[in-house]
C-alpha cells in the first residue's frame, strides 16, 4: 500500500489498517531517533510507543497530511524531550538525596555508576551533557547520516540555520570532549 493511500484512509476513516502500514513503515526509523535522544532502548521503546498512540488520535483532526514521518517525528521529538525533562529532574532529586550536607556524594545514581569506558559510550556520555538540540541535530547528522536538506526537513528549519546549529553542536560537543580528565 502506498503511503498516501494509508494517511488518506487514517485522514477520512481513521482505518486501523492504515495506520498499522505507517506504523511498519517507520517504527524503526522512529526508534532509532528516539534511541539518538534518550539514550536507552527501553525509554526509546516507550517514546515510540506513546507517539504513534497520539499521533492516531491526532489524525483524524488533520485536514491534510503530504507526507507522514516528518509530522510524526514531531510528536516523537516532543514526547523525547518530555521524557529528557523529567528524567533531569528525577537525577537531581537522586543526587541532592544522596548528597550529604558537607557535599560529599552518599552513593551515585544508576547513570553514573554504569559510566563505560569505551570510546562509543563515552561519545553517547558527552552527548547526553548537551542541550537536546545540540544532541538531536548532531545525531540526525552523524548517527542517522542525514543530509543538511534532511534534517531542514524534518525539524522544518531553513538550511542555513542547520548548518549554524551544527557548528555550534560540534563547538559543544569539542567543548565537552576536550574538558574530560
């Protein structure tokens, strides 16, 4: 079934059927964005999950829809960002838990105590440090290989301004790295 023809019945019929080819479509794509922002399989599996639920409600409150993973990668990119926000809070509630008053740390939280030492998960650390913005247009560039058009298209940001956010993320991503012990 064509794309078109699957947001056409999920526009004017809301047809399960549809959507479950949309669905196939890019659930792996829409993983490994999620995976790109979250940095684990289990909450990139459950940003996955909620964002295809919500965009099959949205839909049938579109008037119309040209192409469907750049709006659904909106939603994702939202509920990821969510989760990021919540996820920040949850760590700074652990660590001021498990900080004495003198400042001497108790014990560390899961994060810092499962810190690995290979090259690629100290890539994915120093990622984690940066703001979601820096983090998401290095890794739709880098980890996912698209092109700067690709990435204009999908964050709807003209060309120009992919390419000036990209030089700030690899300043901040030099930044990081060259500050490491």
């Amino acid at each position: 079934m064509p794309e078109q023809k699957a947001i056409r019945l999920c526009l004017k019929h809301r047809d399960p059927a549809g959507f479950e080819f949309l669905v196939q479509q890019y659930k792996r794509e829409a993983f490994y964005h999620a995976h790109s922002l979250l940095g684990n399989e289990t909450d990139a599996a459950d940003a996955c999950q909620d964002a295809f639920l919500r965009a099959f409600e949205a839909m049938p409150r579109l008037k119309s829809l040209d192409h469907f993973y750049p709006w659904f990668y909106r939603i994702l990119r939202n509920g990821c960002l969510n989760m990021l926000d919540r996820r920040k809070t949850r760590n700074a509630y652990a660590k001021e838990r498990f900080t004495r008053s003198d400042g001497d740390v108790v014990s560390d939280t899961p994060e810092t105590l499962t810190a690995a030492t290979e090259d690629r998960q100290e890539v994915w650390r120093l990622l984690g440090e940066l703001s979601a913005d820096h983090r998401e247009i290095l890794t739709l560039k880098y980890i996912h290989g698209f092109r700067y058009d690709e990435i204009s298209d999908t964050l709807e940001i003209p060309r120009g301004t992919v390419m000036s956010r990209l030089y700030a993320a690899r300043q901040a991503f030099r930044e990081k790295f060259q500050d490491q012990p």
